[in-house]
C-alpha cells in the first residue's frame, strides 16, 4: 500500500477513481492535484519545501513577536463574543463562521497580513456561488474580529481591511405575502391555527416563538416581548385592524372558548403553551396545498412574512408602526436594529 505524505488528501469521484488534493500553507485554499499519486506527492513536496513551517521556525517567529496569527487571535475573539450574552443562536452561526469559512482560509495567516484584497476575494466566492447573505455575515464577523484586534492592541489603530470591502446586497428571496394570499391560507387553516394567524397579523408580530408565548392581558394591555432583540411592548387590546374588521379582543377571547385554564393565548389540552414549530410547520404546510403562485424565482413566503402584510396594512391606517413593531428608532422600521432595554414600549390608539 502506497505511503501517503502529510498533508495530502484524497477522495473517491464519482466515477470510482481516487483523487488527490492539498491546502496550500499561506492562503489555506484548497486545490486538486489530480489522480496520479507520484505526482501528487512531488507537487506537494515542492510547495512544503517553498513554504516551511517547523518547530524552529514557529519558535522563531514566537519570539520576534511574529506569532501573532489569525487563529491564535480567533480564541481571544471567542472569549470576547462568550462576554456578549449574544442570543444562541447569534453566537452559534459566528462560531460557525469563524470554523468553519475564516478558520481554514486564514487560519495561519499573520493576522497582519490579512488585508482588504484577501477579505475581498473570499467575500466574491460567496456572491458567485449566488450566497450573498452569506458574504454580509463572513464580512460583518471580520469586521467586528478587526475592531477587537484594534482594541486589544494585536493590530495598529485604524487597521481594520474588512471595513474597506464593499458590503454585499442580497435581494429577498422570499416572496412578500399579500392582503388575498392571507385570506386563502387563513380559510384553509384549523381553528387553533387561525387564531395564531390573527394573533400575528393584529400584534405585528409573526415569529412563532412570540406567538406561543404571549399569555393573557394584563390592565388592558397584550405584553409582548420580542425575541431578536428583548424589546418589550405593550399593546392595547382595543387595537383594531381595520382592513380585516377585526380587533386583538375578539381574538383573545376566541383564545379560550375551548375552556381550557391556561396563563398563554396559544396552547394545548393541558394548559402549557403551544411548541412553537408546530405553528411554523402548520403553516409552512397550508402554503404547500394553498395552490398560491409565488414571484417567480422567490421562495413562498413564511409565517414571518406576516409581519411585514401586517406593517403595511396598519401604516396605511395611520397607526404608530415603529412602537407596534418595537422600533426605538425610527429607521429601525425598514431595517431591524439590536435594541435592547428594560422600558416598555406602549403603542397608543
């Protein structure tokens, strides 16, 4: 059996044939050596003997203070991110990032050395790929990685390549919900389930996990709190939406003719509140049969799309959106912002 050298990689295609491959040491890409094995192997020895790295040469480097790289500074940005009390799931996707994309590109890069042209090339894999949501993120943690290196002195002031790289735009591509597609879902929707839609459309607020935890009024007023950015808002339940006829009353009380004694507007037979995917699959799967033809080229619209139906039908109606929609900036009503108090937020009618 042959004896494979360090750092060469293979893997079967698809037509059964093995092939080669190696990451080159400084920019940490990938490249296919093809199925040959001896030259695989002199192809790799010839770009190791270009590109040392020993033990000699990394304690070297360790004390000319060269040992400043790009991974040793992603364990110091990790702890920093840990002191943020980011969200879950916040924290999962820059870890996810950081492992997973900047991690084996620049890993054993000098942290120096990374600059704008390298960010930029990485960012554009993305945007070919047609990712570009995933180019804002890779680019909005490198940012935020750079200001850190600036603060804690691993970087010069005002030293930051990310910053200098044109963001990517991402067009949606989910399809916006219209006033007529909330009525066919709404009408092939259970009872259970057209009481979330009402909830949502008459509190602004869609997502399922707001949903399932709202509970009953308290002195006149729904309290919601939203999960992205803890922003607490109290609703009154005389709120009306007039392009449906209906108020946040009327709805809360159909919440408990099943007679049922629980604290939460949506539950089960026990009392507890309703899981939260359910009310996403439940509706994830009336779009399925609606029979409603989305844009072409977008995604059906999701449960969170009706937010969106839900802001431009009260706007129109003059009612206060940036309050319903917990917005403590006005700007924040096209762009979410990560606003976080302790103050509510109370929405007048």
């Amino acid at each position: 059996m042959k004896r494979k050298p360090q750092g060469l990689h293979h893997a079967k295609g698809a037509n059964g044939k093995i092939y080669y491959s190696c990451i080159h040491p400084i920019t940490g890409k990938r490249h296919g050596l093809g199925s040959d094995f001896v030259t695989a192997c002199k192809v790799l020895h010839r770009l190791q003997a270009a590109h040392p790295k020993d033990r000699e040469t990394a304690l070297f480097e360790r004390i000319e203070g060269r040992g400043k790289t790009f991974g040793a500074f992603v364990e110091k940005f990790k702890e920093a991110l840990q002191e943020r009390n980011l969200k879950p799931n916040t924290l999962k996707m820059r870890y996810h990032i950081l492992d997973k994309v900047l991690m084996p590109r620049f890993g054993s890069w000098q942290l120096k050395d990374v600059d704008t042209e390298a960010v930029s090339n990485l960012l554009d894999e993305f945007k070919n790929q047609g990712k570009n949501r995933m180019a804002q993120a890779v680019r909005s943690v490198l940012v935020d990685l750079f200001m850190e290196a600036v603060s804690t002195g691993w970087l010069k002031a005002n030293h930051n390549p990310a910053s200098l790289t044109r963001n990517p735009t991402a067009t949606a591509k989910r399809s916006r919900l219209s006033l007529e597609q909330f009525n066919v879902i709404y009408s092939l929707a259970d009872d259970w389930m057209q009481r979330a839609l009402e909830l949502a459309i008459l509190t602004s607020h869609a997502g399922a996990t707001e949903l399932t935890a709202m509970q009953k009024p308290v002195d006149g007023y729904l309290q919601v709190q939203r999960t992205k950015t803890d922003v607490r808002i109290k609703i009154p339940v005389t709120l009306k939406l007039d392009a449906l006829g209906w108020t946040l009353e009327d709805t809360i009380s159909k919440c408990f003719t099943d007679d049922i004694e629980s604290p939460y507007l949506l539950h089960i037979g026990n009392g507890d509140k309703m899981l939260h995917y359910r009310v996403t699959r439940a509706f994830t799967e009336i779009v399925r049969r609606s029979g409603i033809i989305w844009e072409e080229g977008k995604r059906p619209a999701t449960l969170y799309e009706v937010r969106s139906l839900s802001q431009r039908l009260y706007r129109k109606q003059g009612v206060d959106v940036k309050t319903l929609l917990g917005h403590k900036d006005s700007r924040s009503t096209e762009r979410y912002d990560d606003v976080r108090g302790d103050d509510w937020l109370i929405l007048e009618v």
